[in-house]
C-alpha cells in the first residue's frame, strides 16, 4: 500500500446509517412510550454491534497504516483525535439532557452516584448493574468503545507480526468464558452480563477483517466478497429486522459481528465476482453516516422530548403511531446534521494536526488511488 494515498472505503457510511437509523427506530417503542402501546417496528438487527464492527474494522486499517509509514503508532496523537471526535457532542447532550430531567421530568437521577459512570465513560458499568440513567442509558456503548481503546492501540503497536493471532485468541478467550457465564450462572447474572454488555469481541471482529484486508489476504477477501456469501449476509440481515428467532440470544452479538463484518467487506473490497449485491455508495447514505454520531447521541433525548408533545394526542392507532416514527426521526436527523455543521465540524477540523494517516468522509473521486479511509467513527 502507498501510504501517500487518501483512501475513502467505499459503503462505510452507508452501514452506519443503517445502524443508527436500526437503533433509532427500535428505541421509539421503549421508555417513555412503552406506556402508549404503539405498534412497535422491529428492528432487531443490532445497530450496536455493527457500530463496534465498523469501529473496530476501520480504526484498525487507520493504525496499521500509520504503522506502515511511521514504524510506529503515535499513542498520544491518537488519544487526542478520540476525544476531539468523541467528547465535544457526548458531554453536550449528557448536559441537556441533565438539564431536561431536572426541569421537563422532574427526575432526580443525575443526582445518583451513577453519574460519575458517565462521566467518566463507564455507563456499560450502570447498565450491567441495572441502575443506568434512562435518557443517556445508551451511552453504554460509546463507553465499551472508549474502555476497548485504552488498550488497543498498544497491543497494535507492540504486536509486531501477531497481531492476528493474539486478536483470535483474544476473540475465543472472550467468548469461552462469556458463554462459561451464561451456562453456569445464567443469562441474569453479573457474570454473564459483564460479557454480554462489554463487546470488546465484537470490535475485535472488526479488528481481525482489518487486518487480513490490509494484508490483501485472497482467501478471506475472496471469500467474504463472494455473491453468494454477500446474499446471504443481506438475507440475514433481513431476517433478523423481521424479527425471526435464527440463533439463541446468548450468541446474537457474535453472530451479527461476523455478518457485520461480510457487510462490511462487500462495501470496501473490490468485488470478485463483479456483481455487488446491494451498493451502499450514495448521497443520501453519505450523509447519514456521516451525521450518524450525532443521530445516535441525540435520539432518546428527542424520544423523550417528543413523549411530552405526542402522549395525550387524540389520534387513531395508525396515524398517530406514523406521526411519532416520522417526526422523532425528521427531528434527530436535523438536529444531528446542525450539530455535525456547526458544533462537531470544528473540533473534526482540529484532528488534522495530529493525523498521520490522513482521512476522509466524504465522496470524491482520485484517479490514481482506491485506497484508504473514512473519519474515525
């Protein structure tokens, strides 16, 4: 690879739209509007792993380059692009939405010990223990992701040329003992919770399809851009929006990584068989994906703003569920691209100073290259 090149990989932003808008769409039904009885629209596949996927996919191809060019991976650099990506809009929302408790729900549970959780983007920790704070209960995962980062960029950097085997055997340690928990102390307990909550395998996933694609292993590539494994991946993607039982619970998230990852592959690889199964590649995906952050940070906030305005509205079942669906989702979406334009936009700006491998998240067209990358997230 010639890392002189900036790389765009193609579709990435199309599979965080479908993630964020899966993760939207399947909250609506939940606290505060459970209360209402909707129609609920599955959505069950989960947008969540397919985040930790894509992360753990495309941070990993963005290390291994820096470590091809530099022979290093500059720690200190990379902890500062995360938070320059991450913090600005997570503690934004985490204090609106304190503010909207206090004063639009009357809740005092920002003022419980489990708000130095979040504080301190640990809210994987209340979640496991059941004490998690409704409107930023989601911030659970930004926390995985944030936990996963405090050691993956060392292992990466320290690895040398085992870094395949030491994330393989770190994937089957994980999901051994993960399973060791479910079947001995059951799918409620701490134990299992830990492992069920705190994905790092997953990301890890993404992880082990980074570094076989940046080594431009044939087999794998090959293989996970086939047709026929590309059709398959969208089959089951299909089935579990529908909602079907096709593997137990206690293994969905592996299950979902590894089709995530197939996904994934069929948007960022050449295709081998010339026939790509469905193209992810267009404006409107681009634009989600690339608010998509934002649209996951926002959502339960306008979810829980658009409760106080729609509970007592006297409508029929259909049209008033239709309403709510359409504006919680119009509302996040206009909010997420105000804050992407004129909150997150400069902090984005900033990481350019400490980018070695530089990136992109928008479409263009380079003629002499096909090769690396997509913002951070």
């Amino acid at each position: 690879m010639e890392n002189s090149k900036v790389v765009y990989l193609t579709g990435l932003n199309g599979l965080r739209a479908i993630a964020a808008i899966s993760v939207v769409i399947g909250h609506v039904t939940l606290y505060p509007f459970s209360t209402l009885n909707l129609p609920r629209i599955y959505l069950m596949f989960d947008g969540v792993t397919l985040f930790f996927v894509i992360s753990g996919f495309l941070i990993t191809y963005l290390l291994l380059a820096e470590k091809e060019k530099t022979a290093t991976v500059k720690i200190d650099s990379f902890y500062v692009r995360r938070i320059l990506r991450i913090w600005p809009i997570y503690y934004l929302v985490l204090a609106i939405s304190a503010v909207f408790a206090v004063f639009v729900s009357h809740s005092n549970e920002f003022f419980t010990s489990s708000i130095f959780y979040y504080l301190f983007f640990c809210a994987n920790i209340p979640l496991i223990l059941n004490t998690g704070i409704i409107s930023v209960v989601h911030y659970w995962s930004i926390g995985v992701e944030e936990q996963f980062y405090l050691f993956w960029p060392w292992v990466l950097k320290y690895s040398k040329n085992k870094l395949l085997m030491v994330s393989l055997i770190f994937i089957a340690v994980f999901f051994a003992v993960k399973t060791f928990a479910w079947y001995y102390a059951g799918e409620n307990s701490v134990f299992y919770q830990v492992f069920s909550v705190t994905r790092f395998h997953c990301m890890l996933i993404g992880a082990v399809g980074a570094i076989l694609y940046y080594a431009g292993n044939k087999f794998f590539i090959k293989t996970t851009t086939h047709w026929l494994v590309q059709f398959l991946a969208w089959l089951l993607v299909a089935v579990l929006y529908l909602n079907l039982k096709t593997v137990p619970e206690q293994f969905l998230a592996e299950f979902t990584a590894i089709v995530s990852l197939v996904l994934i592959m069929g948007q960022v690889a050449k295709r081998t068989q010339g026939w790509n199964v469905i193209n992810l590649e267009n404006n409107v995906f681009d634009f989600l994906g690339k608010i998509s952050y934002g649209i996951y940070v926002i959502h339960p906030l306008v979810i829980f703003g658009a409760y106080y305005v729609f509970a007592d509205l006297q409508l029929p079942m259909l049209p008033k569920s239709l309403l709510i669906y359409s504006v919680i989702l119009f509302t996040t979406i206009v909010l997420s691209y105000i804050s992407y334009q004129y909150f997150e936009k400069p902090f984005l700006k900033m990481k350019d100073k400490f980018t070695v491998v530089k990136s992109s998240n928008t479409k263009f067209v380079k003629a002499e290259s096909d090769t690396v990358s997509n913002v951070e997230k």
